[in-house]
C-alpha cells in the first residue's frame, strides 16, 4: 500500500495520508467475510475525527459488488471512494496511478460528503448502486450504462451533475456490527431449455436466497417458473432479476409476482440483488417486506 502511495507523492498536497492493507487478494476471491471485516475497519476509521475520508484500492472484477455491500452498510457521510485500474502496473500506459489520485482527490474533497460509496476511475466519479465493470479490458470499462455517472473529475477537481437517490449510508436500515456470517444467496442464470436444477441444487446446499438473472423483463420458462415457485413455497425468497443490462423489472408483468410470493429487482443487477437480498435475509424472509427494501436501495 505504501508502494502504491510513493508513486503519486502529489497526493500528499491534497491529503495527509496513511495505508494499511485489510486484504492482498485478486478481487475474484473476496468474500463476505472479508467483505464483513471491511465494512467494520471502515466504519471503525469512519468515527475517528482524524479521518475524512477513505480510499479503498480493490480489484476491478468485483469492485462493483464491494461498493454496493458497503454502500449499505457503512454508517457515514464522510467519502468512501473505491478504486481500481484497467491496465497493468507495468503497462506501457498503466492507469493506476491516475485513478488513484482522482480517487484521493474526490475523498478529500467536501462535495463527496453524503453520496454514498462512489467509484473513480477514467476520470469519472460514479453511484455505487448503478456502476458496473462493461469491458473486460477497455480503460472506459466501470460506467453506469442505464442511468449515466454522478460526475467528472478533471484537474484535481470533482465535478457532480446528480446525486444518488437511493437509501444509502447513515440512512441505510442495515447494520453488520456483529455479524459473522451472511445469509447464502446463490445467482441462477436464464438461458435457451433452462431447467430450475441449479436452484434447487443451491438450495439443497444451504441458500435461503435465489436471484433468477432472468430473460428480459426476468422472464422465465414454464420449467423454471415451476421449479422457483415450488421452493418459495418451502420458504426461499426468489428474487427476479435480469440478464440485460439496464432497465427496470416490473412487478406482474409476464410473471405474475403477487400470486407466486417472488421479488422484482427493479434496476439492480443480478450481483447487486444477491448483496441486497443477504442483508435484507438478516432481519426478514418476508417477501413483502423485501419488496419494499428492493423499491428503496
Ligand atoms: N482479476 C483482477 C481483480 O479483479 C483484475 C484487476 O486487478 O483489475 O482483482
């Protein structure tokens, strides 16, 4: 961490600035137990008043996942920013470093206050809730395909053109203070002559939760549809989701949700929903009373 820090000593005119380092993983292996000591340090750092704002360094694969987790979970309006890089630190043209001081730059600066875990990278500054990794290998890769990125940061300055308009932080209902372990949620993918085999396989093997990354609108075959109304009857709550990329998932729409006890995702995509539906299974199985969470986050 320091390594990183010494590359960019011009972040030391913006900040006094100290790292350390929770996890040294390829974020393809974070977990949500690493993802429950982050989300304790953070809040921990977050109380101190000789803290004004964090910057979490991570890998692009799942960054997206990490920010939305602590999105609802960290309990303050100081700047939480996290950052990654595209290219290699031995590439010709690497962008780490840029997108780090950007990322600096934004959690030092007053107008992060109070928006929720952002995203820095390329020079944009984006909603945790809506960015996604949509290039495996482009600079240009971390945006917000449906709704459009917060801001800019140019010359060292964030710009803001929106604001998150979902719950988040300190008006966020969930708390892991304590929690050990999250509830296991498992993610089913929607294709050409699905069957339900890999959900009830996910649930035989201890999910309490299925996210269907539906067709469409979260559109199902009768096969499938059959197999997820069978195990919410014996008490999982199916959340529909979607396999395209932007757009709401409207209640009773082909699938009619109040009949079958199922809970749309509205905009989140299939990874958010699974993040969202493990806090929510904390405090509820309740498919009505996650529908409404899934309306608010
Ligand atoms: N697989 C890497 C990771 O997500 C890619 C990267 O470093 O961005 O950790």
């Amino acid at each position: 961490m320091d390594n990183l820090i010494q590359e960019i000593p011009e972040v030391h005119e913006i900040a006094h600035i100290s790292g350390e380092q929770l996890a040294q993983i390829d974020s393809c292996d974070m977990t949500c137990e690493i993802w429950l000591q982050l989300a304790a340090r953070v809040n921990e750092l977050l109380m101190s008043n000789k803290v004004d704002g964090i910057v979490i360094t991570h890998g692009t694969d799942t960054l997206e996942e990490t920010a939305y987790f602590l999105n609802l979970v960290t309990k303050s309006q100081k700047p939480v920013v996290l950052v990654g890089a595209m290219r290699p630190v031995t590439a010709m043209s690497a962008d780490g470093p840029m997108n780090l001081y950007n990322a600096v730059t934004l959690a030092a600066n007053d107008k992060a206050i109070g928006k929720g875990v952002l995203v820095a990278l390329n020079d944009t500054v984006n909603c945790s809730r809506e960015v996604t990794k949509t290039n495996t290998m482009l600079q240009d890769s971390f945006q917000a395909p449906d709704l459009g990125y917060l801001g800019y940061i140019q010359g060292g300055i964030p710009y803001f053109y929106r604001l998150p308009a979902r719950r988040h932080t300190i008006c966020s209902e969930f708390i892991t203070k304590g929690v050990t372990e999250l509830p296991k949620v498992e993610i089913i993918y929607g294709y050409v002559d699905s069957s339900s085999i890999m959900a009830e396989v996910a649930v035989k093997t201890g999910a309490r939760g299925i996210v269907y990354a539906g067709l469409g609108n979260g559109n199902m075959s009768q096969s499938i549809k059959e197999g997820l109304i069978n195990l919410e009857k014996q008490g999982i709550v199916i959340v529909r989701s979607s396999r395209v990329s932007s757009g709401i998932v409207t209640r009773n729409g082909a699938v009619n949700d109040d009949k079958h006890h199922f809970v749309v995702s509205d905009t989140l995509s299939p990874q958010k929903s699974r993040i969202l539906l493990m806090l929510a299974l904390l405090t509820t199985n309740d498919p009505v009373e996650i529908q409404r969470i899934f309306w608010e986050y």
